[in-house]
C-alpha cells in the first residue's frame, strides 16, 4: 500500500502503531468493499501518513469528513481499518489494520472477478502517480532524479521459478523498510516515501513464445 502524501508529523506510539504484517485476501466480497477510491485513498494515506481522524485524511484526499467517516466505518468493518485509540465521533484516529495487501490468483470465477477488478484500481492509482513524477521530476532535487530507477527485463522461467523469484523478493524487501512505514521515529533525515512497483507476467505460453 502506498501514497502520494507526505510524510505524518503525528508521533506513532506502540498504541498507535499498526502492526507489520502482510495480510492475503482471498474473499471476493471484501475485496470488493476495497474496491472504492475513496478507499483506496484512505488506505493509502493512512499507510503513509498513520493515524489520523476523519477531519485529517478528508484534508488530505479532498473528500468531506462525512464521507471519509462512513468510508472508515466501512473499512473497518472488513478489517482494514480500526480506531487507534482517544477521540470521540470524527475527532478519533483510525489507522490501518496489516501494512501490506495480497491479492492472489485463484481458480474462483468470482474471487478473480473482484481481484481483477481491485487491482485495475491499484494499478491506475499508482500509474498515474508515475505519470505525475514523469511531468514533475525535473521539480526535484538532481539528488532524487538520479536515484530514480526503472527496469525492463525479459527471461525464461518456469512458473513455479517466477514464484519463487517473487517470494524472494517479498521476503528480500518487506522486512527490510518496514520499520519505518509504521514507525516515522526510524526514517532517517532527508528520506521520503518511495513507490516501488514490480510487475511480473508471462508474455506468451510456453511452446507459443515471441
């Protein structure tokens, strides 16, 4: 999960702070409670920014502190959100339930539907913030700019390799940030939140190869 925002200046406590996890979906109804964009944009905020009320992430994504309210409220009723404690009515925090979602393929017609139709969401979130950093990146830092990177790479793999390649990587990157979403005490001056998308995909079957 990630955002466009900017980083939180409310101090996360062990109270506060959501735990690490990485939490797979495989229920077509919740993920279709997911598939909102005032949702997504809740999630995202409150992945990047933590704990914040109504009033604060309405601010945020542009949208009324009613509307983010009932959103919340819907979230937490699929578990991906939860109070994080003090306030009353819109002046209480909410703050996310698992720090990373997985949406994996299944052989449930239904379940697909919903997981295809989610991640569409996801994916058009993050690519428009790509095209925004395309249009805007001559705004920042040479430091930043240089530091910016993308890959296209081709190769021969079976499927239980790319699997396998793709564990590694969760298994690589997850633990080795991860502090420091959940934590803004552990992010170092000068640091940012960074969107990193991995896209992994066969481009033919085998047999029929381009």
């Amino acid at each position: 999960m990630s955002s466009d925002s900017g980083q939180s200046q409310r101090p996360v406590s062990e109270d506060t702070a959501p735990p690490v996890q990485l939490r797979e979906i495989s229920d077509a109804r919740t993920l279709r409670a997911l598939a909102h964009p005032v949702r997504l944009a809740l999630i995202e905020t409150l992945s990047i920014e933590g704990p914040m009320t109504a009033t604060e992430a309405g601010e945020r994504i542009g949208e009324s502190p009613t509307t983010c309210s009932f959103h919340l409220r819907q979230l937490a009723k699929y578990n991906f959100v939860e109070e994080a404690g003090g306030g009353k009515g819109r002046a209480r925090p909410w703050r996310i339930t698992s720090t990373y979602l997985q949406f994996s393929a299944h052989d449930d017609p239904e379940l697909e539907i919903a997981s295809n139709a989610l991640m569409r969401l996801f994916r058009e979130r993050q690519l428009d913030r790509y095209r925004t950093w395309l249009e805007t990146r001559t705004m920042f830092p040479l430091q930043w700019r240089q530091a910016a990177g993308e890959s296209d790479l081709v190769f021969h793999v079976t499927a239980e390799e790319l699997k396998a390649l793709n564990d590694e990587l969760l298994a690589f990157l997850l633990p080795r940030f991860r502090d420091r979403l959940t934590d803004p005490s552990q992010r170092p001056a000068g640091s940012a939140p960074v969107e990193m998308l991995v896209f992994s995909y066969p481009v033919a079957l085998p047999g029929q190869e381009t």
